[in-house]
C-alpha cells in the first residue's frame, strides 16, 4: 500500500484487513470491490479485532467506521427492508475500493457537532481580542467562562 498523505491508522489497519487473504473468512470484499463484508461477526470479533485493534467490540468497530463515514449496506427485499441477524454485513465508502489505496487519503474523520461548535466560538473570541491586543485578561476570562457554559 502506497502512501502519500498521511493515512489515519485506524483505515491502514481495515484495508490491510480486507485486502488479507488469510482473513477472507472473516472480512472481505463485496462482489464488485465498492464494499467489504464481515462474514461471520462473532468470530470475526474473537479471532481478528484484538489483533487489529485495542478491543473484540462489534460496536466499537462499527463506531469507527461511521465516524470515517462509512455506511452500512442495507439488504432491500420487495422494498423491504430485510435485517438479517445471522448473515454477512456489508459496509461502503466511496473513497474505499478494491484496488484503489490511493483513495484513502480521502476519507476524512468527521468532527463533532461540539468540537466545530467550541472552535467556532473560540475562533470569534480571538479575532475580538485581536482589536484589544492589550487586555489579555478580558480574553482568559471570556474563554474560560465560554469553557464552563
């Protein structure tokens, strides 16, 4: 896998995942390599995450993919929509593509609502205290009455 911008360890680790051959009865790509399936969860959660990552949680991994923007494949049947408990997961990105690692450097994690939020707010603080360079302490205490509300 070739890397020019710095890809996030987390996108390293699943494509290294997916693209194994000794994993493909755990993690694999879709038919058309636009998506990976997780084959068979449990074993999957056993026997591959704690090797990967920091934990064996489903929930936690899929966490990870949905704040990298990745989604879950949902199976349509008659215009139903069919939840299968025990079968195949299936997750897609449009940066992450069989054959296409170049890609990566695309997919950004998403930022909180909060985060964008405080580094609004802060961001208008400052550019406030930039026309009063010399009251400082006005700036320290709008940040930290900002930081307690």
């Amino acid at each position: 896998m070739k890397q020019t911008m710095a890809v996030p360890a987390f996108l390293t680790k699943l494509w290294a995942l997916v693209e194994d051959p000794d994993t493909n009865e755990f993690i694999c790509w879709n038919q058309n390599g636009h998506g990976f399936l997780v084959l068979d969860e449990q074993r999957f959660c056993k026997e591959i995450l704690p090797k990967y990552f920091k934990h064996n949680n489903m929930a936690s991994f899929v966490r990870q993919l949905n704040m990298y923007g990745f989604r879950k494949v949902l199976n349509v049947d008659g215009g139903i929509v069919k939840q299968e408990r025990d079968g195949p997961v299936e997750f897609q990105h449009p940066f992450f593509k069989q054959g296409q690692d170049d890609l990566l450097e695309n997919i950004k994690r998403k930022v909180s609502a909060t985060i964008s939020c405080v580094l609004g707010k802060m961001h208008e603080v400052f550019s406030f205290c930039l026309w009063f360079p010399n009251n400082l302490l006005m700036l320290y205490v709008v940040f930290i009455s900002f930081m307690q509300s």
